[in-house]
C-alpha cells in the first residue's frame, strides 16, 4: 500500500516534535535563581563564585533531560566510576553503635586546605557509585575528602547495637565531624549531603548552632526531600511497598541488622 507522501511527512514531524521535546532541545540556559533574604550574602557568594552569574548550558541531546542523564549515567557511570582509595576511620559511639567514614586526600594540594564532609543518600555509602565518582573528581580538585558511611549501609562493617541509620538523625554526623575537627583542626570544612544526606546536613547545621565545629564554612542539600510526612504517605502505596521489601532483601541493608534484632529487642 502506498502511503501519500503528505502523510509521511506528517509522521516524520511529529516524530520529531516528540525528541525534541523529550530531549528538551526548545529549553533556552538560564542564569541559575538565588533565593535569600540577606542581599549582602548574595552579593558575597557571586563575588566568590561568580559562575553563577553566568547561564548553565547543559550538554547537548541528553544533557537537557534529567530522566536521559540518568539512564547515561547509569550505564556510563557504572563503567568507567573510578575506585578512590582512602582511609577507614572507625568510631565506637556512646550507645555502642560502630560508626565509620573514609578520608581521601587530594591528588594535589590547593591554596587552602579544604574538606568535603559528604553525607549520602539513604542506604547509600563511600562505596556507591556517584560517591565515588564526586570523591574522584574533588581529589583531582585539591579537595580531601571524607565520606560518612550511614549505618547498617555496609555489609562488610558489622553492627555493634540494635540500630541503624534514621532518617533526620544527625548525632552520628556530629560524631563524624568532632573527630575530623581533631584529626585536621586546620581545615575548612563544607558538609555536602545528597538527598536524605542533604536533610541531615540542613537539620544539623540548623541545630548545632552552639557544639558544632568552628571551622565549618558552609553546608550543600542536593536533592534534599523536604516533606518526610507525605513520602512516607507514597510509600505506603501497594507497589512501592513491594519496591521497599525487595531493597531490604536484596542486602543493601547489612545482613547483621536481622541477628542483632533477634539478639537484642
């Protein structure tokens, strides 16, 4: 059957209307939005930092769409993520719980001495790939680094108590940052937090107002979740319950957790 030529083009438009939307080709970069009540501190931070005056240009087919980046990622990332290698500080806090992060020192050293307290996503740790590769990339930077691995995150660090990680819990990364205070007194310190991570970092900035280490210069929430109440209400959902249980059965979750429930109520 022959196919009127109008009618082809007609398809071939729409199909191409549909990438480019899908790719978010039309999207014009634009200066990122900063958000204060304090105008002197905006001033400030675009006095140091002034790429933020200046448009975010993704890259070109896949960088304009978050849900492509993802999927490149996911399958880049996953083979070329690089593997630092650092140090494996472990804490014995007051409830008997094993704490532990890793610092990994820049590949050079800049004009200040600088750490990245790095706070991952939930489950999340110093061995997850994006971790990885943002600890890689800041060492080639002149940035040390040092990473808190939440508990219970590890299968290979056993648990000593009859807890893990909690959502908005940020005792364990005031334990972190006491002993990296002891350990470089001499360095600045910037906490970034990844999602559940960048809730810890907000809330502990907001509450260790008095007992947190001095020299903290600033905080980062990447994809921060702000409304714990209605994500909760989401995951009560059929489907996203079924997600949730084959996560904590997959052993993500460290297999220590069960025994040292069943040994300790």
């Amino acid at each position: 059957m022959n196919i009127p030529e109008p009618t082809v083009l007609a398809a071939i438009a729409v199909l191409l209307c549909l990438i480019f939307k899908l790719l978010n080709l039309t999207s014009q970069p634009q200066i990122p939005k900063i958000f204060s009540k304090d105008k002197n501190f905006v001033a400030n931070l675009l006095k140091a930092c002034p790429l933020l005056v200046q448009p975010y240009i993704p890259t070109r087919l896949w960088g304009y769409n978050g849900h492509i980046q993802t999927v490149v990622h996911s399958i880049i990332g996953r083979v070329r993520c690089p593997w630092p290698i650092g140090e494996r500080i472990e804490l014995r806090l007051k409830d008997g719980s094993t704490l532990t992060y890793d610092v990994y020192q820049p590949v050079y050293k800049g004009s200040e001495d600088i750490t990245l307290v790095i706070v991952p996503g939930i489950c999340n740790s110093s061995e997850s790939v994006y971790v990885r590769t943002f600890v890689h990339y800041s060492q080639c930077h002149g940035f040390r680094c040092a990473v808190l691995n939440h508990i219970g995150a590890l299968s290979s660090v056993p648990l000593s108590s009859s807890r893990i990680f909690t959502y908005g819990y940020t005792s364990d990364l005031g334990a972190m940052l006491n002993h990296l205070n002891e350990k470089y007194s001499s360095s600045k310190l910037v906490c970034i937090g990844y999602s559940m991570g960048g809730n810890t970092v907000a809330k502990y900035l907001g509450e260790e107002e008095t007992n947190r280490p001095s020299n903290i210069i600033g905080g980062i929430s990447i994809c921060q979740g702000y409304d714990i109440i209605k994500s909760v209400a989401n995951n009560s959902r059929s489907e996203l319950k079924k997600e949730e249980r084959n996560y904590f059965c997959s052993g993500r979750i460290s297999e220590g957790y069960i025994s040292t429930l069943l040994l300790k109520p």
